[in-house]
C-alpha cells in the first residue's frame, strides 16, 4: 500500500460505529424490541387521546347505570331508646336517598352544584320506588353547575350524590 494513498473501505460489509444492525440480533430480542416498540407507540396514542379530551365533557347525559344509597336515618343511644337524626325542614343536607312525606317535604330545592374537588358532577333523581330499579326513576341528572328541582307530593324518594346541600326555595 503507497503511503501517500489514503486508506480505503474496510473490507467487508460497511458498519456506522455504534449501531447494530437488527436482522443480526437474536429472534427473542427482536421480538422484544418489536413489541416494546408498539408499546410505546401505544401509550402515546393513549396520552394523546386523554390531553385532547372529549369535546362534549361539558354536557350531562343520563347514564342508564344507577346506583341506590341508602342512608341510616336512625342511631340507638347507649340507653337503647331510638333517636331519629332529623332532616333540616329547608333543606337535604348531603348524599343519601330520602323518603318525601317522612324525610323531606315536597317542593322546590336548589344546589350550587358538585362538592368541588375530584367530584364534578352532581347526581339526583326523582323516584317512584327505592327498589333501586331503573324503571323507578321519574327523572333525573348529572349537572356541573347550579341546579333547581321540584320534588311532587307522589313522588316516593329522592335521591342525591355528590352535590352540595340542597336548599328549599319553594
């Protein structure tokens, strides 16, 4: 070889120093690889798909999934007589299905809205029944904001979660 030449291509395929060609891995590593890959891919995708959000987030919808609470209403002293935890006259103070006639009176009650924090919908409904069927609901739904509802005389409950106390108004 002339020195004044300079040195030529190695012999053999050529190689960037620092990469590896795949095809030359074992099998099991590039099926890791691959499926790694689409791991990535995918939790990306996913994060994507949450930032962007849902466009109609701020519209309530009924959800055919309802779920009956029930609240004790009664509490035993020590002496075992029982003493019923009364329901203020002007209002529902909380979560909790409440029995019109007996627990809460008829009439117009109002909300603020969600409790606040992770909570940021407000559920009631109106009911026929406490039997917890769907078909008991007369009507019902989930707001993000201040809400008003009239409770009839025939209406058998009524039930609340996740909202601040109501209010009577009427």
């Amino acid at each position: 070889m002339d020195s004044r030449t300079p040195p030529g291509p190695p012999e053999g395929p050529l190689h960037s120093q620092g990469h590896r060609d795949i095809s030359r891995l074992p099998r099991s590593w590039r099926r890791f690889l691959t499926h790694a890959g689409a791991a990535v891919i995918g939790l990306f995708i996913g994060v994507l798909i949450g930032l962007t959000g849902n466009p109609n987030a701020d519209k309530a919808s009924p959800s055919a999934t309802v779920t009956a609470t029930t609240t004790a209403l009664q509490t035993v002293r020590a002496t075992g007589s029982p003493a019923v935890d009364k329901v203020p006259a002007d209002g529902i103070p909380g979560d909790g299905t409440y029995v019109v006639g007996s627990d809460i009176k008829p009439g117009t009650y109002s909300t603020k809205g969600p409790q606040g924090g992770l909570i940021t919908s407000c559920y009631w409904a109106r009911l026929s029944s406490t039997s917890g069927e769907v078909k008991d609901i007369i009507a019902n739904n989930a707001t993000s904001g201040r809400t008003t509802v009239t409770i009839s005389a025939s209406d058998k409950a009524f039930t609340t979660t996740g909202c601040k106390p109501w209010k009577k108004t009427g």
